[in-house]
C-alpha cells in the first residue's frame, strides 16, 4: 500500500486544517517561510490564468519550504491530454508532488477536450507520475451547475474509480456557513453508497462584506442567504466573520465518537494568509513555533 501523509493538528481536542494559496502568493509572498507549520497541506489554486510554468513554480517553492503542495486541476480548463500529462509529470519530478485536487471548474469553462473531473482522472496520468493522493470536490449546499442527483451519482462514480486506482481518494468541498447542514450532508453520504474520507471547507476570519463577495463569486448562494440573515444589521456587515460559529460545531461532531467521514477542515483565507494562519494557532490547530511535521502512516485515510 501507498504511504501517504496524514495530518495531524496541534492538540487532541482539535481537528487538522488544510489551507490553500494562489499561485502568485506561493510564488512570491515573502510572509510564506515559517507562515504555517512544516508538513501542511497548502493547495494551490487553478484559475485557469496561470501557466503551467507559474503553477509548478509555487507547487516547487511550496515543498522548498517544507510543506505539502497540492495542486488543483481545474479539469474544463485544461485544453489537451498532453497539456494534462506535461502538467502532472511536471509537478511530480520538478516540485515532488503527489498529492492533488481535481475539480470541474464551472460548466460554462470547457477550454478543450475535457468536460468533467472523471474523464480526467481515467487517464491514468496521476497513476503513471505517482500521484498517491486525489481530493475531489464536493457540495454540501448543492451547485448552480447540477442536481443534488447528479452530484451525488458523480461522487459515486469516483467511489467506484478509487476502487481501480493505486490513489487515495477524498472529498474536498466548497466553503459555507451552516456547521449543522454541513454535517448532515457529510453524514448523509453513506446512505448513497459512498464512504470516501470528507475535508469540511470553511471560511477564515474575513469581513463579512468580503465572504459575501467570494460567496457569490463562488456560486454558493444558500451561503449568501445564511450570511446575509445572520448579519443583523449593517454594524454587523461591517465587522469580522468568526469561523468559531461553523468549526466548532463541526469539530465537536468529529471528536464525539460520531461515526463520521469528516476528518478535518480546509480553510478559504479570503481575510488574508497571514490573519488566517494566526486564528489556526490561536485557536491550537497549528503549531508554528514547535513547526509539527505530520506523522506517516500507511493506512490514513486524508
């Protein structure tokens, strides 16, 4: 079996958190060194307005600062399968990378020849380079783009897919606001035959006029909704966001016993790398001056 990673938080009481970064700011944000402990999972995030070459650059000085890159392939965005396989094989030998995260991209995005994640992931590429670790996306709060049906037959499909792969595969969802709905679709998802390790997205600590900016961006409206019926009044829009209100619930379910696929949280720094990482530590997740390396296991599913 394939060795992976499996993260680990600061205290028993808490749950592991992954970040993700632009590829601009992994490549030249001089904050990054020491920014987050060694090990974490920063995934790398794929707008389709970068280069090959600039994507790779960050997955690299990521690892050169001894965390954990994991790059997203955004799939209606690439445009051929040998752009995918220069892509991957790129990634593997020049930055060491072997963990990914594959989405969609938007409906409306098709750049070439592939029109969903699954057409990417047969093409074996992330088995041929080495790749022993693939997130997929997920959507506790439906998208404008498809059914409840159609995401949850997809998620099926890449059940089954993992059972071919040498890869390890998880669900890595979109960020809300609604700890309880959160949990109840995670929990949901075994009932439909698909028991793939689930990553919580939430936001950061962030003004709220900003969530909401990134959350119509994102196409999460049901987050608009609960945002704006939350936020009182406009002294509220004014004020910070406080990820307490969804991770707490969540990380109480996750540290009762409950049985449970969600294994950790990754976090949207929509307020900033540095303001961001600084909550994580207060909060215990992380540990930056001890800088925790995550431990190996053979069997963690992440």
């Amino acid at each position: 079996m394939t060795t992976v990673v499996e993260m680990k938080p600061a205290r028993p009481d808490k749950i592991a958190a992954s970040i993700e970064v632009a590829p601009r700011q992994a490549v030249e944000s001089a904050d990054l060194p020491n920014l987050f402990p060694k090990g974490t999972h920063v995934y790398v995030t794929d707008v389709g307005t970068d280069t090959t070459d600039t994507l790779v650059a960050a997955a690299r000085r990521l690892r050169e600062l001894g965390f954990e890159p994991v790059p997203h392939f955004a799939s209606r965005r690439l445009t051929t399968r040998p752009v995918l396989e220069d892509r991957i094989k790129r990634m593997s030998e020049e930055a060491g990378v072997n963990n990914v995260l594959v989405i969609g991209g938007g409906l409306e995005r098709q750049a070439g020849e592939f029109s969903s994640t699954m057409e990417v992931l047969e093409t074996g590429y992330f088995d041929k380079y080495g790749v022993s670790s693939i997130g997929v996306a997920g959507h506790p709060e439906g998208s404008p783009d498809f059914s409840e049906e159609v995401a949850v037959a997809a998620l099926r499909l890449k059940k089954s897919f993992a059972e071919r792969s040498d890869a390890q595969l998880r669900i890595v969802t979109q960020f809300g606001f609604d700890a309880q709905k959160f949990i109840s679709w995670a929990d949901s998802l075994k009932g439909h035959g698909i028991d793939l390790p689930v990553h919580l997205g939430v936001a950061g600590p962030a003004k709220i006029t900003t969530l909401l900016k990134f959350a119509a961006m994102c196409g999460v409206g049901n987050s608009v909704s609960f945002l704006k019926k939350n936020a009182l009044s406009l002294t509220t829009l004014a004020t910070s966001h406080s990820p307490e209100n969804v991770v707490g619930p969540i990380e109480t379910h996750v540290l009762s016993g409950a049985a449970t696929p969600i294994r950790q949280i990754h976090v949207f720094a929509f307020g900033g790398l540095k303001k961001t990482s600084e909550w994580l530590e207060d909060r215990g997740t992380w540990d930056i001056k001890t800088s925790l390396y995550p431990s190996t296991s053979s069997t963690a599913q992440f």
